[in-house]
C-alpha cells in the first residue's frame, strides 16, 4: 500500500512569509503604474501642435496682429512703396489667416493651387476689382497698383508659386521750375515807398486773417479708408457693412460716446483704434461719425 498523499488541487501559490510581503506591495503598486500611465496617455493627446512652433511668440504674434495700421507720410516727399509682406499684413491677413468668408488661408498650397492655375495677372486683377466677399484693392483704395502686385507674389509664393517679384515702377519725374522774374533796376529805389506794415498792422492782419483747418469729415474718411474700410466693406468678422442702416441701428442707438470708446479699446477681433495706432482721440471720433453719417 502506497504512502503517497494525494496532491491538493486548492493548495495556495503562497508558501512563504517572503510571498506573501511581495504579493501585498505588487497589489499596491501596479494599480498606481497603471493609474500614471493613463495619465500620460491622456494628456499628450490634448496637446496642440506638439513639436511645432504653433504657439511660439512669433507666431502668436502674427495671429494678434492689428488687421489695418495707419501710416503717416509726408505728401510732398516721394513715393516709399510698401512690400509684398506689409501689404498682407495691414490689409490682407485680416480675412487670409482665419480664411474669413473663403478666403484661401495663407501658405495653404491646396487652397491657392486654383487661383495660382488663373496666372498672376488674373490674381492682381482679380484683387484690384475685388472677388467675391473681397472689396476692390482689398478694401484700400490709397494702395498702388504696384503694392497690390507685390503682395498677391508674396501670398502666392508662400503657397508654393514661383512668381518673380514685380520691378518697381520708376518715379515720375517733376517739372522744372519756372525761371524767376527778374527785377527792374530802379525796384530798390522803390523799395522805401512800399515799405512792410509795421508791427501792429501786422498783428491785426493776422487776427482777422481766415484760418483754414481740414473739415471733420474729410479727416474721417480718410482715416476710414485707410484704416476701417478693410473690414467694414465686406463685413469681416460680423464687422457692420459701411452705410448698412439695419446693422448700424443698434450700435447708433447706443451714443456716440459708447461707439468711440469702443473703437479706441477695441471690440471682438477689431484691436484698439482700430490699428491706426497713431490717429488721436479726435480722428477716431471723426471716422466713426463719418460711418455713422452715412448709415443714417
């Protein structure tokens, strides 16, 4: 007869004191590495443009930047044209970044491959008359000819053409100056009877002397032009269209006070002073009346 005692099917894995302590600290500790590596895989899937420079300084801010700016230039002096690049970036990248009502999104090659198909005199055409929801010449009508060819190369070449920067055009030249009237000989000897005012005429004649000082409203429309019209004649960005009545109404209804405050902080996308940096109190007042005239 056999001394052999049957084998326990139910007999524990756990035989020693040694088990026991590491089955109890692995209960604990593979729970937290699992709970982390959850975590882990959670977080990096919320995270945008991992790798990129999408949230850099740079490029946020291109994306904050104002969508018109005003420039001040001396008239008399000769004409500084701007480049490609500041044209986009004052009038154009205000519907082209965000692809505002279809615009096609700068440096998007599939966006642009159908405009880039027309050639680029078709583009500067189609920019100088307006397209679509686009006013003519982007909504500047003070921009050149020569300045709206430079930035439809620039969009497009950011886009993957390969258009040759347009050459500049060459400035016109002044006429020559009339010579002068040569005075008669006995002139000096005149001269003491058609002697200057003195001092107190002078004074008076300035008093009573008519001051010309630009209108209102031509300093208005001037400054809507080049600083408002980009987004007020197409109505970007829920912007109310120039001389729409029905979409002016409620913003005339709350003073004229509210309106130019809230052009010089700023409203929605529109940045403060509307970019116009440079215009006073007084030109933004004047620019908005001159809006407000004519949606009355």
């Amino acid at each position: 007869m056999s001394n052999t005692q049957p084998h326990d099917e139910h007999e524990s894995i756990i035989k020693t004191p040694k088990q026991l302590i590491i089955t109890i600290l692995l209960s604990f500790i593979l729970p937290i590495i699992i709970i982390i590596l959850l975590v882990k895989l959670v977080t990096t899937g919320d995270q945008v443009g991992a790798g990129s420079d999408i949230l850099g300084p740079e490029a946020t801010q291109k994306r904050i930047a104002p969508v018109a700016k005003l420039d001040l230039v001396d008239a008399s002096g000769p004409k500084v044209f701007k480049t490609g690049e500041q044209v986009y970036t004052a009038v154009c990248a205000g519907c082209h970044v965000a692809g505002a009502a279809g615009a096609p999104k700068f440096a998007d090659v599939a966006a642009w491959s159908a405009p880039i198909a027309t050639g680029l005199q078709s583009m500067i055409a189609s920019v100088i008359k307006g397209k679509g929801a686009m006013p003519a010449k982007g909504g500047n009508p003070a921009l050149d000819d020569f300045e709206i060819a430079r930035a439809v190369v620039y969009m497009t070449n950011a886009a993957g053409g390969k258009f040759a920067e347009p050459a500049e055009p060459k400035p016109a030249q002044a006429p020559a100056p009339a010579p002068a009237a040569v005075a008669p000989a006995m002139a000096p000897a005149m001269a003491p009877a058609a002697a200057a005012p003195k001092a107190p005429e002078m004074v008076a004649a300035a008093a009573t002397a008519p001051t010309t000082a630009p209108a209102t409203s031509d300093v208005g429309e001037k400054l809507y032009k080049q600083a408002c019209a980009a987004c007020h004649v197409a109505g970007v960005a829920g912007a109310p269209k120039f001389a729409d009545k029905v979409a002016w109404a409620p913003r005339i209804a709350t003073g004229m006070d509210a309106l130019v405050a809230s052009v010089v902080v700023g409203k929605g996308i529109m940045p403060a002073k509307g970019g116009a940096a440079g215009a006073s109190d007084a030109d933004l007042r004047a620019a908005t009346q001159y809006m407000v005239d004519a949606a009355k």
